[in-house]
C-alpha cells in the first residue's frame, strides 16, 4: 500500500511539469478530503511512528495453571486499569482503522502468539505473550470466578482453586471501533489465535456479569490484552516415517506432522548425519521446505551416501521461529557386499561363511574381474583391471576388492591357501543345498583341530561373461586367488572338484565369483600356477573372453564404475533415450543432481558455489559472470552423461527433446511422466524438482533435466542452460532456460 502511495504522489509531481496548476488532493478514511498546490509541497516522507510509551511490567501470578497471569493489563497500570485496547497484530497500539488489510501489515497466516505480531512478547520481552484460547479456557474451567467492583470498575475476581494459589482482577474493559469505545458492561480480551474457519476474525475472551466465553471478533476491533508468562508449548508434532526406497547409496526419509500444523508451521524438513554426535541440523545434510506444509506428511530422498552405512536423522517443523524436532532414528543403506561370517576351520586362515556379493550362505553372490576394486567394472579389456598393478599377488592391496570392500584383516586367498583348504578339510558334495536347489561342496574343519563340526558351502557357480551370461553353472565351482602371472594379462582361478583341485589361469576381464579369507596378508607368494589341470584350454576354463564378441558397444563407465549406466530404449525419434537418470538404479529413481557442465553431483548449488562462477562477479544472470564452455557442451568433457557413462551416451539437445516432447505421448503416473513413443515403447522420467542452493524444490510434482545447450536468444546467455522442464499442476512439458548453477538431472540419449 506505501508503495501505491509512493508511487501516486511521484506520479502527480511528474504531472506537474507540464501542469503547473494541477493540486494534489489526499482522502482521509473519515471522508476528509485536503488539497494543496504542488508548489506548496516541499517534500514527503515515510518514517516509523513513534512507538508506545510502555509501563512497568506487571507481576506475574500462579494461579495453578500451564502458565501464570499478568496482574494487571497491557497498558495500565493498576488492576482495575483498562490499558490499551488495540487491533488484533497491531504491535504499535495506534492503528484505529477499520481496514482488516492494516491487521497485522501483512495478511494473517496463523495465530501470532509470542512471534512479530504479538504485542505482549514486543513489548514486556522476556515469556510474556498473548494467551492461547486453551489457555482462555484452562482459565474460565479451572478457577473460582466472583463478580466484583474495583475502584469504580467492574469485572471478575478470578482465583486458583488450589490452596495457596493468587488471583488475579478482570476488568471490564468494553471494545473500541475506530475511534469509537462501547460496550463498557463488558470485557473484551485478545488471545494470540486466528479464527482458521473465518480468518477476518480473531479468538477473544468476552465476558459480562452473566457469562465468560471465547468468541470470535473482527480484528480491527480494539480489545484488551492480558498476557500470560510461561514459554509457548507448539501444539505441533512432528514424527518420523518408516524409511523407504532404501538402496546403496539413497533412502527417502518422511515424517508426519501433528496438531495445528496448519496454521502456525512455517518451515519443514529432515536432517542427516554418520552419527548422532555429528547431528545437526545446521551443520550436516539438511533438506528443507520453507513455507506452511500443502499436508501432513512430507518426505525426501537422501542420495550419494556411504554404500552401506548407517545414517541417524530428524525431522523439524519450525513455528514462531521455534523447532520442534522428531525422535532421532537410524538406517542402514544396502551393500554389494555384506560383511560376511568367518569360520574357523581349524587352518592357518579363516574362511568368510558365504561369498562376495552375497548376504548369506545360500546365496550365489556376484561375478567379479579380476583386480576390480569396485565389483561393478564390466570391460572387455584386461587392460582396465588392476590399472597400475605390477605385484603378482594383490592381496590386501588396494587391487583386492575384498580388502577394500571390508578392510580390516578380509583379503582375498593365495593358491596355496586353497590347497590347504582341499588338502586339510573334509568335503562332501551335496546336489541340494538345504533346500535352494543349489550343488556345491559342504567343507568341514579338519579332523582333530576341534573344528570338525565348523562348515562352510562353495556353489557350483561356474563363472560369467561380461555380458552376464552365465557359463558351466551347477557344473564347476570357479573361484579367484589373489595371485597372476607376472607381465601377463591373466591371473589365476581354482576349480574345486572336492578333495581335488584345478588351478587355472584366465584372462582378467571374466567374470569369476570370490571367496575372501579372514587372515594377515602373506608376502612371497609364488604365483607359479603350479598344481593339477594347468592351464586348460576350452572345457572348463573362462579363458578366452577376449576383447571383441563380449564388449557392450563400447558403453563402458568412464572415470567412475560406481555409476549404473542404463539401457538406450528406441521410442522411434532421431536418438535412444536411456531408461533411467545418471546416478539412479532404476527408472523412478532420482539419480543425481548436477549443475550445467559440471560432471560431480554436491551439497549446494548456489551461484556462489558454481565451478564455472568467475570470481568477484555478482550478477547472477549475465553471461560476464561465466566461464564459456561452450554454447553446446555434448560429447565433450563437460556433459555428466558422457563423462559417466562413456561411449556414445551423452547429454540430450534442445532439438531432441522438443522432439520428444512434440512427437511422445506423456501420461502422468507415479510421481512422474510416463512418455510413449511412435514405436510404442516408453520410458519413464521422475518429477525429481530440482536444487537452488541447498534447497530442493518441486519434488514430486515438477522437474528440470538439462539439455547440452545455453540459451542463445538473448544477451544473457552463458548465464541459462536449456532444460527440459515438467510441472505436473498445469500439464505442461517444455523447454526452458534456467540459471547455470541449479542442480537438475540428467537424462542422456545415444545414436
């Protein structure tokens, strides 16, 4: 409204230029119309009133209750004092307008009790504050209540029903309207609550000789106040949900709210961390959502965390500028690699129970090239398997994937520790093992170490390509040693055939199962290979997957293997689309967020945080502000998708995605867009939202995915990257241009 104003009487001087004649009229809210000559106005000025005068502080009294009572009213001085009678959120106490739009300055979203708009809390500071209309009510049910006059002045003596408790005097006080004051047979109190069924309105006390009640008033209308003392108990909960989507390295967390959550929560979100010490909601992993909750439950997704590690979290409501928090809870992520059992069998070594990438001994567990230190490497190339090893033995190195995937003492075993396994232990082969349908050796200790009832199970796995195609399962039990032939591009594998065994070597890039063993490193390892079988060709030895046949099109994970890499879906355009976002598992995951041409997802995505950010610059939205990378960054070392997934994949074109948003149906479904192309095949896409800062925004009802170009149409651009964008609330699916540093997903296309 001041700016209206502002605005009007600039508007009127300017007039003047070529209007020297023209006045300037002002109407007051009483009708009062004034007029003056531009001339004769030197000057306007906005500036704060003169603030109440305030005096002493009253006493506060137990009268038995949740909280304690002034003794006297906001304003006065005595008992029996009226003290002011002010609009509802007026915390100057001169506002007598009867505009609700004056009451508080700003529209009203919730009760005002002990926040900006309290006058009580403004004023006398300290827990004084507004009551509550349970407290109103607390105060009517649970005291002595005997009319009486002090001083000249009617109103209620209201006493605590327990022994040694105060009283406390109301008045009768009337209510003001405008300039007018009425009523004066009757006492009109606020209380800090807004009447959600009208909110016009306010909740008061009113009280006469025959009755006491809470009703609800207009707030414009001047009414008492008489503050309480006591900190303002939230009527809001907060209460965490069960966990879901639980994966490797994300989890959705949710929590519930309770109470009058509406009306008073202004601000909501869930915060994260390794351990309940390093919980906080300041310094550690927070997602928030500012503004009043649209329902009771609200959840996030949590991703890039410790595979498999356990996390402690909290959910917060803010209210008043006051936190309530949940419970504190704790999850653990999945793992590839469950740290399994170890047997003692009476050896130099323990055995893990089960093996590498299973959770129990009736599980197979994963298939694994040798010298992968990350279980996820799918290369045709041997060359790409334990880069920069010149060792012939890895165990307990940074090569050995169960000394990095456990540490401690796990490694995985020499030759020799099988043949001590074979040589020393009882083994009986078993076509059923306890009811999975799975063959193998059961492998007791060895007679006379007192561990003869200790077990443990190799399957009969057989071994895989890295196409997955599994070779000689239920047939042989192949296993990788920690060991290779020295300037060679194998290493060496053992068949267990029961009581006998097969050594073998193959090239590094098969796919073979692991079984870790619990023990010190050992050093001098021979490496020679010498044993039964040699070095087998065809039959039953997984040499041979060389570089060619096996290779999947080239699309191997550059830089890091952790990333899942997706499946191109043909949906009949001029590119395939991948099924699922970089860094997701599966196609209504999330994946994870990046900022234009940066290939790392993080915490904040702010201007200031931008890798292409110049320093010293300001403007967020000039192209002066921004490293050039290039208008189109595809297929170079700035697109995520190429970077991650390697091969073709890259980010998609503005021209592509018009194309998929031109030539696709998109059926919404799940939190997301279900898009179908002219073959008839469909992909999924999420509505992820999308990072400001720490923010994340739009979560399940819109989404940006970055293309790989800037948005070349005006001046600006260098500062907007073009995105696909989503918004589930209108149906619409376009492209946009967005600041460079917001963190949005990727979807990537290949040829």
């Amino acid at each position: 409204m001041k700016k209206l104003l502002i605005s009007t009487l600039l508007l009127l001087l300017c007039i003047t230029t070529g209007y020297a004649q023209q006045k300037v009229y002002i109407h007051l809210n009483d009708g009062t119309k004034l007029e003056y000559y531009v001339w004769q106005i030197d000057s306007i000025n906005f500036e704060e009133d003169v603030p109440l005068t305030t005096p002493a502080t009253a006493e506060y009294v137990d009268l038995g209750l949740s909280v304690k009572w002034a003794n006297f009213n906001l304003g006065a001085e005595t008992e029996s004092g009226l003290g002011f009678l002010v609009g509802w959120g007026d915390i100057t106490g001169k506002n007598h307008s009867t505009e609700l739009k004056y009451f508080p300055v700003e529209e009203p979203t919730g009760h005002i009790v002990a926040g900006k708009y309290d006058i009580a809390t403004q004023l006398w500071k300290d827990q004084w504050r507004l009551p509550t209309t349970q407290e109103i009510q607390e105060l009517i049910d649970d005291c002595n209540w005997e009319w009486e006059t002090v001083d000249g002045v009617g109103g209620y003596r209201v006493s605590g029903k327990a022994e040694g408790t105060g009283n406390i005097f109301l008045p009768v006080t009337g209510k003001r309207s405008g300039e007018t004051t009425s009523d004066d047979t009757q006492g009109f109190y606020w209380s800090g609550m807004l009447n959600m069924g009208n909110v016009r309105n306010a909740m008061g006390l009113n009280l006469s000789e025959s009755e006491k009640m809470v009703i609800a008033l207009e707030r414009y209308l001047g009414l008492a106040i008489r503050p309480v003392y006591g900190k303002y108990v939230v009527p809001v909960t907060v209460t965490l949900n069960e966990p879901t989507s639980i994966n490797y390295t994300n989890v959705k967390l949710g929590a519930t709210l309770g109470g009058d959550y509406q009306d008073v929560v202004t601000s909501y979100g869930i915060f994260i961390a390794k351990s309940i010490e390093a919980l906080d909601m300041e310094a550690t992993s927070t997602k928030r959502t500012d503004g009043k909750p649209t329902s009771d439950s609200f959840s996030y997704t949590f991703s890039y965390l410790e595979e498999g590690g356990t996390y402690y979290y909290c959910a917060f409501a803010q209210v008043n500028g006051a936190y309530v928090y949940s419970d504190t809870l704790s999850v653990t992520l999945l793992t590839h690699f469950p740290v399994p059992e170890y047997v003692d069998l009476g050896l130099s070594v323990k055995w893990a129970k089960w093996n590498m990438g299973a959770s129990n001994d009736k599980e197979v567990g994963g298939y694994y090239g040798w010298g992968d230190n990350t279980g996820s490497l799918k290369s045709s190339y041997n060359s790409d398997y334990a880069k920069g090893n010149t060792s012939t033995n890895i165990a307990g190195t940074n090569y050995d994937l169960a000394y990095v995937k456990w540490g401690d003492k796990w490694r995985m075993p020499s030759q020799a520790e099988y043949d001590e396994l074979v040589n020393k232990c009882t083994w009986t082969f078993t076509r059923n093992y306890e009811g999975t349908g799975i063959s193998g050796y059961i492998v007791n200790g060895k007679p006379g170490s007192g561990m003869e009832n200790n077990t443990i199970f190799f399957p009969r796995a057989g071994y895989e390509t890295i196409k997955g195609s599994k070779m000689y399962w239920d047939s042989d039990a192949d296993y990788w040693t920690s060991e290779c032939q020295e300037g060679s591009v194998k290493a060496y594998y053992v068949t267990l055939k029961g009581a006998t065994l097969q050594k073998h070597t193959s090239d590094k890039n098969v796919m073979i199962p692991i079984r870790a063993i619990y023990a010190e490193a050992t050093s001098g390892s021979s490496g020679s290979g010498s044993g039964t079988g040699g070095d087998t060709p065809g039959g039953d030895t997984p040499g041979g997957d060389t570089p060619g046949g096996d290779t999947p099109g080239g699309d191997t994970p550059g830089g890091n293997t952790n990333i899942k890499v997706g499946t191109a879906v043909d949906l009949g355009l001029s590119v395939k689309w991948a099924d699922i976002n970089v860094g997701a598992e599966y196609s209504s995951d999330y994946g994870n967020y990046y900022a234009w041409g940066e290939t790392e997802p993080k915490n904040d995505y702010s201007f200031e945080n931008y890798s292409f950010h110049i320093e010293g610059t300001t403007d967020k939205n000039k192209k002066e502000s921004y490293v050039d990378i290039g208008t189109d960054i595809k297929g170079t070392e700035y697109d995520v998708a190429h970077v991650k997934w390697g091969g073709t994949w890259r980010m998609p074109s503005e021209k592509e995605v018009f194309e998929l948003i031109n030539k696709c149906t998109w059926d919404w479904t799940d939190g997301g867009y279900k898009i179908t192309g002219p073959s008839g095949k469909s992909i999924f896409l999420p509505a992820v939202g999308f990072y400001n800062g720490t923010n994340l925004s739009g979560e399940f009802t819109q989404a940006k995915y970055w293309t790989s170009a800037v948005n070349e149409y005006k001046d600006t651009y260098y500062a907007y990257g073009r995105d696909l964008y989503f918004v589930y609330s209108t149906n619409d699916h376009n492209v946009g241009s967005h600041q460079r540093f917001l963190g949005c997903a990727i979807r990537p296309v290949k040829p």
